[in-house]
C-alpha cells in the first residue's frame, strides 16, 4: 500500500511537473504571437501614417487654383505698328496686360507697389497663355475677354488652406492687401479650383506653380527603356549558362559568390562605377538617360540572374531526361523545353529588379542627373532628370509650395511600383506551375 502510495504520489509530481512545463511552453508561444501580431499591427501603423501625411500634404498638388480677368488686349501693348507681324505678336508684354486687368478689377488707382503685389498674385504662365491666345487668334487684339488665367504659387497655397489667411498670421505668404483682395475675387466667383494638368504635361521650373513631373516620367522611361534591353538578355543568358552548361569548379562557384555579393552592394558604389566608366572612359552624355539605364542595368543584373537560376531549378530533371531521351541536343533541351517553362519566373525577377530601379537615386546622383532640366527629353542622349531624382529636388526646394509637388510625385512614383509588383504577382500566379 505504501509503495502504491508512493507510485500514485510520483506520478502526481510528475503530472504536475508536466502540466507547468506545458503551461510555461503555451505561455511563450502565447506572448510570442502576441508579439508577432504587436509587431504586423505596428508596421501597419507605421505605413498607414506615413502614406497617410503624403497623402494628406500631396492631394492639393493635383489641383490648381485660377482667376477670371476681364483682358484687355491693347493694340497698343501687342502690335503698336498694326502690321499683325508674327515677330512683333510673340514679343509683346503681354504680363502688362495681366497688370491692367489685375489693377482694373482689384485697385484702379493701384501705384508701383501696389501693382507689383498684384502681379504677384498671378502665376508668369499667364502672359505665355495670354500670348498663344493671340497669337492663335490675331483677331482678338482690341477686344476685351474674359480669361481663366493660373494663379501664382503663394495664392494657391492660401486658396487650399496650405498657409494661413488671416492678417497678420505668423507664416503668411500673402500680405494683408493681397488676402483683402484675394477675398473679394472669391466673393465674386472669380477664382476657381480645376485639375493641374501642368502637373502632368510639363516639365520642372523654378515655379511651383508651373512645375510638373512629365521631364522626369519621359527620362525615367527611356532609362528604364535601356535598362530592360541591356539587363534582361544578359541576365537570362547568365542564368542559362550558369545553371546548364558551366562546370562546377572554383571559378564558377566564385562567379557565383561575385553575383549574390552584387546583389547586397549599396547602390550608390554602381553610381561610382558608372561614372568611371561610362562617362570618363566611354564619354557618354552627362546626365542622360543611355548613362542612367547602363548604371540601373548594372543594379539589375544580380537580381535578374538569381531569380533565373531559381526558375531554372524548379523545372523537374525529368523534363530534361525526357527530351534528352528523344535525342535532343544540349541546346535543344533547354530551348525548347526548360526555359520556356522556367521564363515567367524569370519575368517576375525582371520586373522586380526594374521595380527597384525605378525607385534608385543615389546611383543617378552619381552621374550628373541632378541637374534642372526643364527641356522634355526627346531621346536617351537628351540630358534629363527621372522621377526619384525630381522628387529629391523638389524635397530640397525652398519654395513652400514645392511640398504638395513633391507629395505629389511620390504617390505617382508609389502607384508606378505597386502596379510593376503587383504584374509580377498576377504573372507568378497566371504561369506558376506545381510539379
């Protein structure tokens, strides 16, 4: 009885013992989901703020704010001779004829101060709007119309609530004249809030208000143009050669090293690279986009050449045993067999290695394409900026009014890359075959 006593009483503590170690082992694995789940719902957090504070500063940068002004257009300012010569057309100081209406509608008995804060109301681009009017329409010269014309960047900061409007505010962009006037064209309907389309059809200036990202979308295109032609081929080759054809011995498991090691390499060493080669050595153009390709296509390549050795060794030997049992050759076999089945994979590792460099600066910094360009390029030998870089320029604006854009430019940048993953997934799910 007693050593019954015993065993029961053995088999108690060691039940016990079991339940706590059990007890103790949910536990962890309790706090560590806890964890787990803390850790998702903080970086969920973290991303939410942050694409909500662009979205919150960018929003406003896809509006513009215009004026109605009743325009005069004097014959006297645009064509004194009346001779209606081209030349004479599309030299006159039409930004006289901005002055007259601002000072007609707001303050007739304006003086040189006072018509210089009205001009300063209007956005420069008024008097190349008023001119392609004229120009387009001579017939127009002594008669009065009235025209939508766009608005400087200070006024449009204050129309969207962007800076403050009341008088005497610390951080005004306007003085307390130009809100009093600024309020009587609202109270008469004579401002307005329309869709910046010069945000997408032009390229940068040094006014905000007549900036866009159009320079930088044709740059970022004809670069990633080059990188794709150059990195795919050479990347895919690679991958074919490396996984197919190429003994193993040191050299190729040194290559192999060299190739995974490029993939970590920060960015800015291709920049480097770039540089010394491509611009002193080749002499390509400073800040073009054939130089900014090459420099991606350099970044490119490792993730393009891992991701097709990937592709490669999903495809079961079998299908290789079977064409090589038909009697096809080396080359056949992978030709006509193992890389078609192995390129979406291979695809989905392209456009992940151009999602990356459409986001890469530093590299681009390296090669001179900081520049201001305000020309769109018409070719990749063209000098141009991409949109990474635009928006580093704009982020290092004084300029308030450069915020909005550079917001702006951001969330189109974010809708470039998640629509280039989100082909990726839609191509990896449409090919993805289960052996």
């Amino acid at each position: 009885m007693t050593e019954m006593a015993q065993t029961t009483a053995a088999a108690t503590r060691t039940a016990e013992t079991v339940a706590a170690r059990l007890g103790r082992r949910y536990a962890a694995e309790r706090r560590f989901r806890a964890l787990g789940l803390a850790s998702i719902l903080m970086s969920v957090a973290f991303l939410a703020i942050l694409l909500g504070t662009i979205v919150q500063k960018g929003w406003t940068g896809f509006m513009q704010t215009q004026i109605a002004l009743e325009v005069s257009f004097d014959p006297q300012v645009i064509d004194p001779d009346g001779g209606r010569d081209p030349l004479t057309l599309d030299t006159a100081d039409y930004a006289d004829l901005v002055r007259n209406a601002m000072a007609a509608r707001l303050a007739p008995d304006a003086d040189r101060n006072a018509r210089r804060d009205l001009s300063s109301m209007v956005s420069t681009m008024a008097a190349d709007q008023l001119r392609r009017m004229v120009t387009g329409n001579p017939a127009l010269i002594g008669t009065k119309a009235t025209v939508w014309l766009l608005a400087s960047d200070k006024l449009d900061m204050v129309s969207k609530g962007q800076a403050p409007r009341q008088p005497g505010a610390v951080g005004n962009v306007l003085n307390d004249r130009q809100l009093a006037w600024l309020g009587a064209l609202e109270e008469a309907g004579q401002t307005r809030k329309t869709f910046n389309t010069t945000f997408f059809t032009a390229g940068d200036s040094r006014a905000p208000e007549q900036a866009g990202i159009w320079g930088a979308v044709v740059g970022s295109f004809f670069s990633l143009a080059i990188t794709l032609l150059v990195s795919f081929p050479l990347g895919v080759a690679t991958a074919v050669y490396l996984e197919e054809f190429a003994p193993t011995n040191r050299w190729t498991d040194l290559i192999e090293v060299n190739i995974n090691n490029l993939a970590a390499v920060p960015s800015v060493v291709f920049g480097l690279l770039g540089l010394a080669v491509f611009l002193n050595v080749f002499h390509l153009p400073r800040s073009s986009p054939v130089a900014g390709g090459l420099v991606l296509a350099l970044i490119c390549l490792p993730t393009i050449i891992i991701a097709g050795r990937a592709a490669l060794k999903a495809v079961p030997p079998s299908i290789r045993q079977a064409a090589a049992g038909l009697g096809a050759s080396p080359l056949q076999i992978v030709s006509h067999h193992v890389l078609p089945l192995a390129m979406p994979g291979m695809l989905t590792g392209t456009i992940l290695g151009m999602a990356r460099a459409l986001g890469e600066t530093a590299p681009l910094l390296m090669i001179g394409m900081v520049a201001f360009i305000v020309d769109i390029p018409k070719s990749p030998l063209d000098p141009s900026a991409v949109l990474p870089v635009q928006i580093y320029l704009w982020a290092g604006s004084s300029e308030r009014a450069f915020v909005e854009k550079t917001s702006a430019a951001i969330m189109v940048l974010l809708l470039f890359l998640v629509s280039m993953n989100m082909v990726a997934i839609i191509l990896r799910k449409k090919f993805e075959r289960r052996w």
